[in-house]
C-alpha cells in the first residue's frame, strides 16, 4: 500500500494538535481568516508567535533566577505571552502559563 501523500501527512497532524489539545478552536477560526486576500495569514501569524516566544521565555527565566524576584515583572510577561498564545489557540501553552499565574497569584513562588 503507498504511503499517505504529503497533504494527507500534514492533515493527519494537524488533527493531532488537536487530539492532544496542543491546538483549541482559535487556531480554527484563524484558519478562516485564510483567503485568496491573504493566503498566508496562519503561516504568517504562527511565525510571529514562534519569533516572539523565545523573548517571553528569556524574559520570565531571567526574573525567576534574580534575587529577589520581580513578581510583578513577572505576572506582566506572564500576561502577555498568555495573550499571544491564547490568541493563536496555543491551548497547552496557555494553561501552563494560567498555572505559573496562580502561583503568583497565590505567592507560591516555588511552584
């Protein structure tokens, strides 16, 4: 039996991300923002995501390794990049930042 072609491949992937809610329904309703108009507007809006995710990382590692530690510094990247996932669909990025956020929230630094 051949193998799957590509677009079967890049299908069956894409219903993963959303299987293992690594992807909600925002993602889904990006994808209809897609047309002849804009026919690269998820490629595009998934680059500046993965462009920008990196500072926000950098940003909350260097503030959780300061002594002591800015949380309200903190709390704000936290916001920030919840938004920038959250906007995207990027469902598991989200909840562990909502997670990261309580903790804060609660003053459990350590967790």
């Amino acid at each position: 039996m051949p193998g799957k072609s590509l677009k079967q491949q890049v299908a069956a992937f894409r219903q993963s991300l959303f299987c293992e809610e690594i992807l909600n329904g925002q993602f889904t309703c990006l994808e209809e923002l897609e047309g002849e108009d804009n026919p690269n507007f998820i490629e595009t809006i998934v680059n500046m995501y993965l462009n920008e995710s990196p500072k926000y990382i950098d940003t909350i590692e260097q503030t959780l390794e300061a002594t002591p530690i800015d949380v309200a510094n903190l709390e704000r990247c936290l916001y920030k990049f919840k938004g920038s996932s959250s906007s995207i669909g990027a469902n598991k990025v989200t909840i562990e930042i909502t997670k990261m956020l309580n903790c804060c929230i609660s003053g459990d630094i350590e967790g």
